[in-house]
C-alpha cells in the first residue's frame, strides 16, 4: 500500500512502558563481541558493577520475552511497507544521562517526516523516554529506507552530501566480529530475517544475511568506548550514523576518529570489502 503522509504525520505519538534487566544488558553486550578476547572484560559480561553501554537504549525492552516470532512489515499510521522493501538506513542517540542495568521507561514514538527520494522513501522515526518520575533518559532518531515506496510528491529531505576531514585521523580502531554474530544480536529483538535466513536475504538482494546495521553501531560504539574514552560509558553521550554498506559476519569494522573536543568525527569501513564504507556521515559527543 502507498505511504499516505498526511495520515502518517498527523498520528499521535505511539507510548509504550518497557523494562530491562541485567541479563537483557548482559546479552547486548555479548551480541557486540563482548568478552570474546582474552579479557573477559567484566565491566560488561558480569553483573556485579556492569556498566552500561549507552546504546543498549536501541535495543531496551525488545528481548525474546517482548514478542514471539519475525516481523513480516513495517506497520504504522499511513504506512505499511514489506521487510524485504526497507533497510535502516541511519539512526541518532542522544543520553541524557547514565542508563540504568535494570530499570523501567515510558517511550514516546512518532513518525517525524517522510522524505520523497524518487525510487524510495526516507522515513524519520523520533523515539523519546523517560523514567518513571518522567526525568529524560534518551532520545532517538531512526532513517529508514523504503524501495518503491518514493514519487508520492514529497518533499526530498535536507541534502546529505558528506566527507572525512582533510588531515590524518587521531586513531584507527579495528573491531573483528563473529561468523554467529548476527544470529547472537537478533535475540535482542531484531527478529528480521535478513539477518538469518538465507533465502530471505537473497530475496532482499544479499547474497546471504548480513548483519545488523544496529550491530555495527553498537560494536562501534564500544570501539570508542574503549578505545577513546578509557571505558568510561557515561563520557559517550551522543552518536549519530548513516549506514552505508552491508557487513558480512566475521568480517572486520575499522574505524577511524578524527577529534576536535568533545565531538569526534568518524568513517566506518570494512578491510575484507577493500575499505568498503559501513557507516559514514558519522558523529559522536562525548564528555570530558
């Protein structure tokens, strides 16, 4: 069915109450690699003074027991789109402070735009929580990009042109992942079987399943982390992406961080995909 942007955003926000616990954090941490070295790094795989990657919040609240079974569409007001026709195309997170092991949040979901890209479209989802005295966890934003679903007259959205500074970067961080490494982080909720089932993906135009953009955002979030920020989780506040290419599990993600205060700038690529990009127009604010 064609998107209907009027119906799609004039709905009202779509709030939902979600809960986490350590072992839903737990199991985050292990679908990005966590602990696969010789450091068991316990800071992240054991739940006595388990600290909390900030993107943990892409995922809270959407483990196994919160649904049985794939997704087989995108449904919202005005849209209803096949998972074969979407792929994530981008997405933003901004903490508002420290997230919790455990804990419980209302979230606030709306349609914020949809762009016309002629061929596709460009849906913007905003998400926004809070605790429950209603003090502000995160707030997030989610592209998603719908082959065949553009030419509806829209507007194309704001221009997307981008490039790496021109100077030599600050640091490289390789982060390898795990030939299982999809079918690990799918149980965080993400049950699109792009990311499993090979049939599906070669329908999806893969040759076989790939993994999560969100994986990739979550290992590289880690990778600055650790890395950057002397595994202080509370010093990332902010990292925003655009996906940009398709990564293979057991392939590698090498990023590379340009830095000017509290913003570091960041290209994702793939060394086994001849410096392929995986992630671009990237950012990410941290504290000092």
């Amino acid at each position: 069915m064609p998107i209907d942007l009027r119906k799609a955003l004039g709905a009202g926000p779509s709030v939902s109450e979600i809960a986490w616990t350590r072992r839903d954090v737990l199991l985050y941490h292990l679908s990005l690699g966590a602990g696969t070295g010789a450091d068991p790094e316990l800071s992240y795989t054991y739940e006595r003074g388990l600290r909390v990657l900030p993107t943990f919040a892409m995922v809270a609240g959407q483990g196994l027991s919160a649904g049985d079974g794939p997704p087989t569409a995108m449904s919202m007001p005005g849209i209803d789109i096949d998972l074969r026709r979407i792929l994530h195309a981008g997405q933003g997170l901004t903490v508002h402070r420290p997230l919790p092991a455990s804990g419980t949040a209302v979230v606030s979901s709306r349609v914020a735009d949809v762009w016309d890209k002629g061929k596709a479209a460009m849906i913007v989802m905003e998400q926004s929580a809070a605790d429950a005295d209603g003090d502000p966890l995160w707030t997030a934003t989610m592209q998603i990009w719908a082959r065949g679903e553009g030419g509806f007259g829209g507007e194309p959205g704001p221009d997307s042109s981008w490039s790496a500074p021109g100077r030599e970067p600050d640091l490289v961080l390789d982060s390898p992942t795990d030939a299982r490494q999809a079918l690990l982080y799918r149980l965080n909720g993400d049950l699109n079987p792009l990311h499993a089932d090979p049939e599906f993906a070669r329908a999806a135009g893969f040759d076989r399943p790939i993994l999560h953009g969100l994986a990739s955002y979550g290992i590289v979030a880690k990778a600055i982390v650790d890395g950057v920020l002397d595994g202080d989780v509370a010093r990332l506040t902010g990292l925003s992406v655009r996906f940009a290419g398709s990564l293979q599990p057991g392939q590698t993600i090498r990023t590379t961080v340009w830095r000017e205060g509290d913003l570091l700038t960041l290209l994702s690529t793939c060394p086994e995909q001849d410096g392929a990009p995986v992630l671009t127009h990237a950012t990410a604010t941290v504290a000092p």
